[in-house]
C-alpha cells in the first residue's frame, strides 16, 4: 500500500465531499427558488420534469458514457494490449448517428406516454408484459458489470491513496446513497458538470505537461513497441465487431437512456448527437494515457493503478488529488444515473390508455 500523501487526500477529499453536498442539496434549492417544481413527484425525481435543455443534456448523456471505467480501464487497456483497447473510439462514432435517427422517436413514445424506462415503453408499445419482464432484466443484467468497473474505479483510487480498501468504500456508498435520495436526477445532471470539467482540465494538463517530461509525442511512441501501435492479425474482425456491438447495446443499459429521457425535446437530442463527439476527441486523447505509462517508466503488473500511478509520479500531489477526485466523481455520476433509471416493472394491470396513445407510431 502507497503511504499517504495530505495533499493528495486532502484535495481528494474537499473535491469529492464538495460534489456530494452541492448534488445532493440541489432539489432542495431548487424547491426554494422554484415554487412551481413538485420536488417529491416521480417525475421531477428520476427525469428532472423531463425539462432539460441542450447543454444540461449534453453534459448529462455524455456523463454517462465517460466514467470512472474511461479513465481507468481504457488507458489500461492500451497499456496492457496496444491499439486493440481503441475500440472505444468507433464505438462512440457509431453511437452518435444512432442517437439522431432513433432517440428522437423513442422520447417522443416516452413523453406522450409517460414512460420513464425502456421497459415502461416495450409494455405500452407491444402490451407484453412477457417482453416487458425481458427487457428490464435485460437492463439489469447488461448494467451489472458496468457498475462493477465503477466499483474498480473508486478502489484503484481509494488504494492510489494509500487508503485501505473496504472502509472508504462503505462510506462512499453511504454518500451515494443519500445523495441520490435527496438530489434526484438534477444531482448527476449537475455531477457531471462538475465531473467533466475536471477531467477536461486533468486531461488537457496530462496530454501537454506528461510529453515534455518524456521527450516529447516521438519519444512516446518510440518507447511503445511497435507491435503496439497496429492491430495484430486475426485481431481486425474481433475489433470491428466489438465496436459495433458496443455501439447497438449502448442504450441497453438504463443508465444511458435515462438521459434521453429527460431531454426536454426531440430537438435537444438531435443537437447533442451532433456535438457529442466532442467527448470522442477527449477518449481518444484519454486512451492515449496508456502509452504515456509507458514513456513515464510507469510498471505494475495490476493494470487498473497504471493511470493513478502516472498521475502520482507526474504532478504534484495536490494536483494528483484532484485528477483522482475526478475520476471518483464519474463513478458517482453513473451510479446515480443508473440508480435512477433502473429496469422498473409497470403494474400488471394492462395500460389504462388507447395503443395511439400510449405508444405512437414511429
């Protein structure tokens, strides 16, 4: 175990207990100013009233997909296998088309309906409630591993610390749990704010200080081997595949639709597809941390600690700290997001609405 750092935890901890007070105070505060905001509705709770715009939007859907889990395991997996752990790349590009042609259809299903999952929406649309059961566990099952990559993500930096494991866990969960209860979905909206400001700032320090305390982006690469840097045969297939799939299973998991959801229209979605590959851009320049452990000398044999560990020998430690609060804080973002869009069951009575209404056509 690393020994502890005061500034590192310091930092850590003023930045990670900050983002908890502010998300979990914010539908408070916004009942106060707010007096036509039903704070305690369902709607209001899980979907944010269903009223937000572009930008929240933008940084809510984007939040979701750059978590705890980017920052850790992409740069982990390119430290460990090369080119191969770029997928992440086409898999995001193909998304976003994705999200123009379909997402703007699926909200409005949702909307007229007043639905607020995927498997609401499957039970009006097809009136199954067979399929229904199907998708939620579908939901549920797909998410599984995903939140368990978050978990990894707050024990790498929890243990980047010099902190022992399973306490500061507890207390993290703990901290989860009241934020979501008392923020809603205006928490995450407003954490992924918060978080993606801070892993723009972390990223955009790494990609230019961490090159000129190695030489420079020609010694980087030169440090990699070269058999890194290309796809190995029989590897081209496996790629694609992985990539597109990653792509069409996206909005599987609750977490990412409850975003979509929760725009206030179809418009908004179409405008965030357009300019979420932003998000892309910061991916691949994340991804491209894996490399930079390699230039910086950085060895483990656990390849979660290989960005904490660039991060620690890199930059000072108040500012280590703070790229490690960044990544704790997309762990949180996620978990709420998903908390709050789980798979639910509607009743078992049948939809009380006629099928036009509750499920218009596409």
């Amino acid at each position: 175990m690393n020994a502890i750092n005061p500034w590192a935890l310091g930092v850590f901890i003023l930045f990670f207990a900050a983002t908890i007070v502010i998300g979990s105070s914010i539908q408070w505060i916004r009942g106060l100013f707010s007096k036509k905001t039903n704070a305690s509705s369902h709607e209001e709770w899980s979907l944010g009233g269903r009223g937000f715009g572009p930008w929240v939007t933008w940084f809510l859907v984007g939040g979701d997909f750059y978590t705890a889990y980017t920052v850790i395991a992409v740069p982990a997996l390119v430290y460990a296998v090369g080119a191969y752990g770029f997928f992440a790349l086409p898999y995001t590009i193909v998304v976003y088309p994705f999200i123009f042609l379909v997402m703007p259809k699926l909200w409005k299903i949702a909307r007229e309906g007043g639905h607020s999952t995927a498997a609401d929406i499957v039970r009006a649309r097809f009136d199954s409630r067979t399929l229904e059961i199907v998708v939620a566990l579908t939901g549920l099952v797909a998410v599984m591993p995903y939140i368990a990559l978050q978990l990894i993500g707050i024990r790498t930096v929890i243990q980047a610390l010099g902190l022992p494991g399973d306490l500061p866990l507890v207390i993290a969960f703990l901290s989860l749990a009241a934020y979501t209860w008392l923020g809603g979905l205006h928490a995450p909206a407003l954490t992924a704010f918060i978080k993606d400001i801070m892993i723009y700032i972390a990223v955009l320090v790494a990609v230019t200080v961490i090159p000129l305390h190695t030489g420079g982006y020609s010694a980087l690469f030169a440090s990699v081997e070269h058999a890194q840097t290309i796809l190995k045969p029989g590897q081209g297939l496996p790629y694609a595949t992985l990539a597109l799939s990653s792509a069409l299973a996206a909005f599987l998991y609750p977490h990412t639709l409850t975003g979509i959801l929760a725009s206030r229209s179809a418009d908004t979605i179409r405008q965030n597809a357009v300019f979420l590959p932003v998000y892309t851009i910061v991916l691949g320049l994340i991804a491209m941390l894996g490399f930079m452990a390699h230039a910086a000398g950085i060895v483990t044999t656990n390849n979660s600690m290989v960005v904490p560990m660039l991060f620690q020998k890199v930059f000072p430690a108040w500012f280590a700290g703070f790229c490690l609060a960044a990544i704790a804080v997309g762990a949180l973002c996620l978990q709420q997001s998903w908390l709050l869009g789980r798979p639910t069951l509607s009743p078992a009575t049948s939809c009380p609405h006629k099928r036009t209404q509750c499920a218009p056509a596409a």
